[in-house]
C-alpha cells in the first residue's frame, strides 16, 4: 500500500481519461499532467478537448475524438494509444451522460444510448485494457466513474440511477475478481453534485423531442434542481 501512494510511480506512466473534455474528467487531466504522466484525452466534443489539452501544455497528450459507446472506435483508439504511448497504466473510465425520467416513461432510443455511454463504455474498457494491464506486470490501477446515484436513489432519475448502480455493481465485482492481484488496483468514485455540463445534452446523441422526454413535474423539477444547484458549484 506504502507503494502505490509514492508519487514517483506516476512519472512517465500513461493516464486515459474518458470524458475528459470537460468537469471531472478536465479535472482528472489537469491533476495527471501535474504528476507527470503521459495523458490521453478522450470524447466526442472536439472543443471542449482543445480546452483541456491547452491547460496542460507541457505535458505529453494524445486528443482522441472517440464515441467510447462504440467498441470499433474505442479499438481504433486503442491502437493510436498503443502506438503513441504504449500500454495504459491508469485508465479513467470517466464517460457519462445524464437523462431524467420515470422507469416506464423513458423513451426507448434514449434508455438505450444511456445504457451505452454510461455502463457498456465502461464494459468497452474492461475489455481492452484489463488483460494488458495483467500480464505488464507493473502498478495500474482502474477507476470508474459513478455518481451519489450509484448509491442512493430518488424519484424520476430512473436510466441515470439505473446505469450508474450498474457501474458499482461491476466496480465491486472486477475488485473481487482482482482480489489476488496485487499489482491492478481498482476504484469508484461517487461524486455528489458537480457543475459540470453533464446536464447540456445537445451534443450527446439523446432524442430530445418533447414526445421522448418524460413530462411529469418531478422529472422536469429534478432536472432543473440538479441545474440550478450545479451553477453554484465550483467548476472542477
């Protein structure tokens, strides 16, 4: 344990971020490139990628535009990390949307690309770069990103709860089965409310027709509390 605390063991080991165009996963970056390591920055909104690469300027990246929802794409980008950096050591599992709504008010296309971005980006991960990280025989270490929502539960947030319960559900069994490895670590994070733009879902690939999107006043309430709650928070 005294180990995996040395800072040392973070010079020149390779970080990739998921989500990383903005709030947690700009977050996680910005704190990478402060320990030295090689980051790999990694979503679907080019910009937002630009601003994160331009607050660590001297430090080594590699900007991937990438659906991580999409396995092929998520492999091609494999490849581009594999021949830029070599082997992941610390891989972010950070990507995420959010979606309001009733359990049997959700429209279907929007279930499932919450579905995809939040839990399968995270299975996509797994698959890719777990067994590398095995048989490297060096320190890694595996984070997911959840939320309070993969803890508790509240009214109207039934795909976003769903997805994100999911995700410390296979946190808490991949620890399990790397129980005898004393070389990959593995975590969840559970943040509370961030101002982020998780909420700004424009650009996300949700349909947002008013006919998709579950009506009620409690989902629209929950929505527009997480909103106005979120602009008093400091951005990460």
């Amino acid at each position: 344990m005294v180990a995996i605390l040395q800072a040392d063991i973070f010079k020149n080991k390779t970080a990739l971020i998921t989500g990383a165009a903005s709030g947690i996963g700009r977050g996680l970056a910005v704190h990478a490139a402060g320990l030295g390591m090689n980051v790999v920055l990694m979503d679907l909104n080019e910009e937002g990628l630009s601003e994160t690469q331009a607050l660590i300027p001297s430090s080594p990246t590699l900007v991937l535009k990438c659906d991580v929802s999409n396995l092929e794409e998520f492999t091609l980008c494999k490849e581009k990390i594999d021949a830029e950096f070599g082997m992941v050591h610390f891989l972010f599992n950070n990507a995420g949307i959010f979606l309001e709504g009733r359990a049997w008010k959700a429209d279907q296309k929007n279930w499932k690309r919450v579905i995809d971005v939040n839990l399968m980006s995270v299975i996509y991960g797994l698959n890719l770069f777990v067994d590398e990280m095995i048989n490297s025989n060096e320190r890694c270490h595996i984070i997911n990103t959840s939320s309070m929502a993969g803890i508790i539960v509240g009214p109207a947030l039934a795909p976003y709860t769903t997805t994100k319960h999911a995700v410390v559900g296979l946190t808490r069994t991949l620890h399990e089965d790397l129980a005898q490895n004393d070389k990959v670590g593995v975590s969840v994070m559970c943040p509370g409310l961030v101002k982020t733009n998780i909420i700004e879902r424009d650009h996300l690939g949700l349909d947002l027709d008013e006919s998709s999107i579950d009506q009620h006043e409690s989902a629209k309430n929950n929505a527009q509390w997480l909103s106005r709650w979120g602009k008093r928070r400091n951005d990460y």
